[in-house]
C-alpha cells in the first residue's frame, strides 16, 4: 500500500500548528476543546471563505444529482454550525449531529428559519434510527475518531439501501504530533478511504478532486489575509472583515467559478460518494 511522503506544505503544516499550540496551550487537553470548536465568529468564514464555498457546493451539486427536485433525508454528521443547511432545499428533512453542545445550540439559533433536527451526540452511537438518510454527509469527522472503522459502519447503518454517503478526510501527510494538536487519529489515502469505506458495507461510486495544492497555498494566503485584517482593525480601532471587501469576494468568485467547471474522478482522493448496496426505498 504507498504511503504519503511529507513535502515543504507538510513541514510547513506542522510547524504553523505548533506555532497555534502556544496560543491555545493545554486547551485540546481539556473536555471543553470540542466544545469551543467552533463560535458565531466561524459563521462568516463558513459563509464568505472560498474553501468553504466549494465544499459546500459539492454538497448541493451532490444531492442535485442524486434527487434532482425530490425530497429526501440528510443526516449531517459532524454538523458543526449546520452550514451544509444553506447549499440545500428548504423542503428537506435534515437531521444534524454535533459532538459540542456550544456548537449545535448556535447551529439552532442560526437556523431557526429551517425545518431542521440538531442533536448532541457523536460516533460510537449516533443519536438516529437505522436507515434513516437518503444521504448522510460527514466532512472531516473519521480522522478525529479513535475507531474509524466502527465510525464508517455507524454511518452505513443509518443510511438506508439504496442511500449515499459523502465522505471527506485529511488526505495530507499525518505527523504523529497531529493527534496532539488537533485530535487527529489518522490521514488517508485514496486506497485507504476506499477501504474503509467497502469494509464498512459502502460501495465505492467515485471521488471529488481536492485540488491540495491550491487549497494548501490558499491556506497560507488567508492568514495573510487575516494577519492583515487584525492590522487594520487595530490601526482604526473598530471590526473590519476582510472577506467582506469586494476584492475579496471578486476572487474567491473566480475561484469557485474556475474550480466548478471541471470536476473529474479522481482515484487518489479522499472527498469521495459511496453507495449502501441495495434497492432505494420510495
């Protein structure tokens, strides 16, 4: 099976997280780290930076193809601020899991408006029925999960015969100092995400490209950015977003323009579709 080799973003991964560590000393040590995982000030970045868009925009372009204007369950694992609520139809029934009880009660307030279940809960067990979900959506949950494999084959139980799921993990080079800094277990490849994900009774349909490169380049680009907007904010005295200018908007356009216009398989992958075998259910 090959193995990642680290290259120059890798170290440099590293090193910024350990730079992060002396900020948020002991914080990962303590039981509230998830539970202050996310704040109201990630709803702006979750709706204004670029990388959020798109993978946001897998999701609605996802259950666009799947369902085209039917409606149908989602379950949302690892739902964060529910965000994914915005790039789907108003009509459907959602179900979304968080882990932080912080994080699911701003989840609700946000989206007040909608027709959608938050519940606090998490892998071994999560907190729904089996085959339930027409598709269940977990974006960078597995590699925070001691035991993927059990996680991998809780998602196949709540998703019905017939039913997706749409899976993305790391799929950068792991240091064993990750687990430390940031809680994660493990990263993958394309061969290994495919393995899980088959062991656990999916069928593999295919993989979104994660453009890395340009992604982990943009990375480095938004701290500048941000580095930047806490330069101004203190220079005027008052709250200043940089995302919000209109050059910056302008760009993370292109960018999702230019990125939306091909989207091919791509094998070596770990943002991938997979399918539980049998006939979906009216």
């Amino acid at each position: 099976m090959a193995r990642l080799r680290p290259g120059i973003f890798d170290y440099l991964d590293l090193y910024t997280l350990r730079l992060v560590k002396l900020r948020r000393a002991k914080r990962e040590e303590d039981e509230s780290f998830y539970e202050t995982f996310f704040t109201e000030e990630d709803v702006e970045k979750y709706l204004y930076d670029v990388r959020n868009r798109f993978r946001f925009w897998h999701i609605e372009d996802c259950y666009s193809d799947l369902f085209g204007d039917a409606r149908a369950r989602v379950a949302d694992i690892g739902s964060g601020l529910g965000m994914a609520l915005n790039f789907l139809p108003q009509d459907i029934d959602y179900i979304g899991v968080e882990y932080s009880d912080a994080s699911r009660a701003i989840a609700e307030q946000a989206h007040r408006k909608r027709k959608a279940d938050f519940r606090e809960g998490g892998f071994p067990d999560l907190p729904m029925e089996d085959d339930w979900a027409d598709l269940a959506v977990c974006l960078e949950v597995l590699e925070h999960i001691p035991d993927d494999n059990q996680a991998a084959r809780e998602l196949c139980r709540i998703v019905k015969p017939g039913g997706y799921l749409l899976l993305s993990v790391p799929g950068t080079f792991y240091w064993p100092d990750y687990e430390r800094l940031i809680g994660h277990y493990r990263h993958y490849t394309g061969e290994t995400v495919r393995a899980l994900i088959e062991g656990a009774g999916f069928e593999y349909v295919r993989a979104y490209p994660l453009h890395k490169g340009f992604w982990r380049g943009w990375h480095y680009f938004y701290l500048f950015l941000k580095a930047l907007e806490m330069l101004v904010t203190k220079t005027v005295n008052r709250n200043f977003s940089i995302l919000r200018t209109g050059w910056c908007s302008r760009l993370c356009d292109r960018i999702e323009a230019r990125m939306r216009r091909d989207v091919p398989h791509d094998p070596e992958s770990t943002f991938v579709l997979c399918r539980k075998p049998g006939a979906a259910s009216s």
